[in-house]
C-alpha cells in the first residue's frame, strides 16, 4: 500500500519517489535488519545517499545541490525511513538543519568551505542544540562560547547528537553571553564545528532501543577552539536559526514516521493474508480488517497533513503550527499502527524473526527527538492563540 495516486504529484516528484523506493529496495532494505542487530553505521551508506544527490535536495544547484522543492524532498526521505528508519534520520539532519542552518546564515565563505562538499555527500552534517540538562528547555543550555583573539573557546558537553560519531560538520549551539550578562535565548551562537579543531572529543554513545545503526553521541567541547570565521550569522542569534530551522526539521521527522507507518502497514496486509487462524486467512477475521482499515486511514490523514504543510511552506507560507501538527500527527500514527502491527502478528510480532518488531522500536523516537509530543502541543496550542 503506497497511497501514490492520492496526492497531485509532478512527474519530476514522481521520478524522484521512484528513485528513492527503488534504491531503498535494493540498497537499504536487504541490510536493515543485520545493521539493527549489530548497530553498524555503514559509511558507504552516506557515500551513496550522496552519490544520488540526497544530501542536497534543497541546497541550490550553484552550491552544487539538487535544488528541488520540499513535497520532492520529503517524497524520497519517506522512502528511505520505509526501508529504514535509521538510514532517514541521517538524511533528514543533514538536509534540514546544518545544511539549511549554513544555506540561510552563512557567509560566502562558509558555503564554499562547507555547504558545497555537504551537498555532495561528501561532508556529512550534525547538529548540536540539545544538551544533558537541557532538551525540551533549549534555551537553557550551557556550553560557553568564550571570544579569544581570533578564535572562539567552547566548554561544554553536547548530547543525543545524530551521527555524531562520522559527521564531518557540525553546527552547535553555544551561550555567547556571559555570566555576569545573561540575555537568555538571545545570548546563544551557532558555531560550524569539524572534529579536526583542537579540543573535540566524542563522548559516550548512547545504546538506543531503536534506530540502532544511528550513532547518538554526546559531544565533549574541552577548551575547543573555533576560529572565528566559523561563527554562523549573528553573534547572538543561533538559538533563532536553531529554532526556524526545526520547522522544517519536523517535517522530515514527520515524513520519516510516514514512512515507519507505511513499511508497518505492508508488512501487517501481508502477513495477514499469509496467516491462517480458525480454517482461514486472519485477514477474513472482521477484528483484523478493521485494524488495517484504521492503520490505513491514519496513515493517509499523516501523509496529507505532512504534504499539505510541505506544500504551503513551498508557496513561502510560515508553517510553524502545521509543521509542529504534521510531526504530532505522523509520530502519534507511527507509534499506533507499529503497535497495531505487532498485534496482528501475534507472537511473530514480539520477535525479531518479521521487521514489525524494529519497526515498533524505530517509531517510539519520532515522539521524542525534534521536540517531544508534548513541546509540539505547546507550540500549536500558542500557535492557535497567536494567529487568531
Ligand atoms: C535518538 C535521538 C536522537 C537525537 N538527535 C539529536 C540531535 O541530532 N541533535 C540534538 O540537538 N538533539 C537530539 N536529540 C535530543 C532530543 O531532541 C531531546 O531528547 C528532546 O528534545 C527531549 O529532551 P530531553 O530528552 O532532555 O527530555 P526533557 O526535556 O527532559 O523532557 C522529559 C519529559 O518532560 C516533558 N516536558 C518537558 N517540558 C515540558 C513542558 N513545558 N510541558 C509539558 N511537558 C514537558 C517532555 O515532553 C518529556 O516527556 C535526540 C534524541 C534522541 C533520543
């Protein structure tokens, strides 16, 4: 079940899905579940999502990116996370937040020096906000940023950063401001970090319950110094591009759910008809169709409001409230339909021998990373208020 002819597609859009369903067929999909089972990031991976042009869907074409619009992008990011799930988190950090970050804030020369070998594949990006004693509460991170001569002086320890371990550029956020003069949100930088700068260290890796072949590290900063040139934008305005730049993150957590939703309902309409129970297949059990109709009806209501908000950031609409919608909507409808899942395998579903149990695991994280469930309620309920 792909839902394909339900959204008005160009044939450009088309072409791109294609060609992100059939090499997620081919590339991701045989591997999935041994790189779950060993926690293998696979490098070449990156090489190859690069190769196909998939780490620059939306840096222009004179930065060497493909240049395409944000419904094509999250076409083939729902493709890969149907494959897998931790082969499209990769994808979605690197083409929505450090990417965007240097596309929107950067100098000339940091997008020579960084965006144009990211939009290749060949620099892969991370992206640092979130911090041991600061999640939901960003703002409230402590990494200082001390200015030294030319250069900047970072301490602090960063955590949960995806693909920390093999990223090449990172941008993390870091309190610019001092002690004795806290301004709050506005006193944070965006700092472009590579791990070859003096004082980089990674730290602990974290042993997840899903997405197991995305390494989530902490990041230790110790005296790390960054030159000044690789400040991004404004001294004190990180925090404001960090936040502009997580609308449209959530789409691709939202597109990334979509597609954990999509593999789960296949496997489910499959399995269903395989499995005989009481003389004849499950699927002719009404308790099981009407599992699969709601799972299917879900999905389709996540996709729409995900392709909905895509396009109207398309048309250079604000999408704040509906890209916080699309993440709660399709994260909420993985979590549900891998469960749903898991109940029409029965026994089968609880093991690792059928992928609905990974694909039960990988869902539970879209409800947390990019801001929790409850953060994207806060953000639509002030939302609601705000643009009436
Ligand atoms: C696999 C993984 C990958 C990640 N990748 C990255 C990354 O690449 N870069 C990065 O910067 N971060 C990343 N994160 C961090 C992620 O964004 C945070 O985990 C998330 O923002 C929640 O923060 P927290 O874990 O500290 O939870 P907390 O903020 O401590 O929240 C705990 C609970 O309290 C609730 N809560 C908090 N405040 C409120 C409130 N005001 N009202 C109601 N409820 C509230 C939360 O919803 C949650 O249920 C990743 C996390 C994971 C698990």
């Amino acid at each position: 079940m792909t839902f394909d002819s339900f959204l008005p597609l160009t044939d450009d859009q088309r072409s791109v899905r294609d060609l992100a369903r059939e090499f997620g067929a081919s590339d991701i999909t045989p591997h999935a579940e041994r790189w779950d089972r060993e926690a293998l990031f696979e490098r070449s991976l990156v090489e190859k999502l690069g190769a196909l042009g998939f780490l620059g869907m939306l840096i222009p074409e004179e930065y060497d990116g493909l240049g395409l619009d944000t419904v094509t992008y999250l076409l083939a990011l729902e493709e890969i996370a149907a494959a897998d799930a931790s082969a499209a988190v990769l994808m979605s950090v690197h083409n929505s937040l450090p990417t965007q970050m240097i596309l929107r804030w950067g100098s000339d020369e940091q997008k020579e020096r960084f965006l144009r070998p990211m939009a290749r594949g060949e620099k892969l990006g991370a992206f640092a906000l979130s911090e041991p004693d600061s999640g939901s509460d960003a703002a409230s991170l402590s990494t200082q940023a001390r200015r030294d001569g030319d250069d900047w002086v970072l301490t602090g320890t960063k955590a949960w950063v995806t693909s920390g371990t093999h990223a090449d550029v990172i941008v993390a956020m870091a309190r610019t401001d001092t002690a004795d003069d806290r301004k709050g949100a506005r006193g944070i930088g965006a700092f472009i970090i590579t791990p070859d700068l003096p004082g980089f260290h990674v730290g602990k890796k974290e042993d997840k319950m899903g997405l197991r072949s995305s390494p989530t590290v902490q990041l230790v900063f110790d005296e790390l110094r960054v030159p000044a040139a690789n400040l991004l934008g404004d001294v004190g305005s990180g925090f404001i591009y960090a936040m502009q730049s997580l609308d449209h993150g959530r789409l691709g957590i939202a597109a990334q759910a979509c597609g954990i939703a999509r593999a789960a309902l296949a496997h489910s309409l499959s399995y269903a008809e395989g499995r005989t129970q009481f003389g004849r297949p499950i699927k002719d059990h009404q308790a099981i169709q009407f599992k699969l109709a709601d799972m299917a009806s879900r999905v389709a209501a996540a996709r729409a409001m995900l392709y909905g908000s895509a396009a109207a950031k398309d048309r250079g609409e604000r999408i704040t409230m509906y890209g916080s919608m699309s993440k709660l909507l399709a994260s909420e409808t993985a979590m549900w339909v891998t469960t749903q899942a898991v109940q029409i395998f029965g026994g089968y579903g609880y093991v690792k021998d059928y992928p609905v149990e990974r694909l039960f695991r990988d869902a539970k994280v879209t409800e947390i990373y990019e801001g929790t469930s409850e953060i994207q309620r806060i953000v639509i309920a002030r939302e609601l208020y705000a643009t009436q």
